[in-house]
C-alpha cells in the first residue's frame, strides 16, 4: 500500500511558471512602489485573497509564501518599497518586530509548531529573492519534519493548502 501526497501548487514551482497575470488595475500603489514586486502590489491590492495576504497593518503586511519552504511559511514585510534595514523607519521596524512575535504565537497554537526559523536575507548575494523589498521569513517547524522527499526527489512536500492558512491567518486579523 502507498501514501499519496497531494501538494498540487507545487507543480509550477517545479516547472518554473509563475502565477497568472494579475489586474493592476486595481492596484493603490503607494509612493515608491515597484510595479514588478509582489509585495508592493500586496501592500495596495483590495483583493487581498489573490495576493495572499491575510494581514495588513499601517506600516506592514504578512504575505503567504507561494513555494513554501514549510507548512505555514509566512514573508513578513514593510509596506513601503524598501530594501536596506537602515531605510525602515522605528514605527516600520516596531510593527515589522510586533507581527513576527504574533504570528509566531498564533502558528504555535494553531499548528502545534515546536519552533521556527525567522530570518531575512539581506541582498541578493545573501539570498534575497526580491533584494529591494525587505521581508522576513517565518518557516514553522517540528521535531523530525525533514524526509526522504528533499533528498531524494529534490521536493518538499506541503500538507496544507494555501487556502487554509490564508483563513486561519486572516481570521486573526
């Protein structure tokens, strides 16, 4: 007998396609924004369900990550187009520091997570997918949550959909 897991999102990751064209339409982009960078248009997109956006503040916003490294992968990020720490303003940094301390309590509740790993990568050499907009990581993990899949296939498996921790995110606020 075989499991099967169902991660189908994954699919365009592994074939390198991106999301549908959105409608910028829409879009209240706010001064400095980068048209091409997902989270500038997180930031001023009503929709917030097609950005994948539960939660928004004054000065920041939690963003779900499309190609998840983990279950609950998070990108916490300042609202403004920003891209060196020393270009935040306190109120960006202290709203920045607030939601990862929140968002962390509520994974931890709502997904028994045993820890985390919060970082951000800070220029392209260090990793930054998006090197002009800062954003933080917040990758839940478990006690034994590697397998086989990443060594084997090259493939992390994800067991929850986009769609249910965008709900259990936005119920939150």
């Amino acid at each position: 007998m075989h499991e099967q897991l169902w991660a189908p999102w994954r699919l365009g990751y592994l074939l390198g396609g991106e999301p549908a064209t959105p409608d910028l339409s829409k879009v209240a982009w706010l001064p400095g924004a980068e048209q091409s960078c997902f989270l500038c248009r997180a930031a001023g997109d009503p929709d917030r369900r097609a950005t994948l956006t539960p939660v928004v503040t004054d000065q920041a916003l939690v963003v779900l990550n499309r190609y998840p490294y983990n279950n609950g992968h998070l990108l916490v990020a300042p609202r403004r187009h920003v891209g060196e720490l020393s270009e935040l303003m306190p109120i960006e940094q202290l709203e920045i520091h607030q939601l990862i301390v929140r968002l962390t309590g509520v994974l931890r509740d709502k997904m028994k997570c045993e820890g985390f790993n919060v970082g951000l990568n800070l220029g392209r050499v260090a990793g930054a997918g998006v090197p002009g907009h800062l954003h933080w990581h917040i990758v839940p993990r478990w006690n034994g949550d590697s397998n086989f899949m990443p060594a084997l296939a090259g493939v992390r498996v994800i067991p929850q959909a986009l769609e249910t921790l965008f709900e259990m995110l936005a119920e939150q606020g």
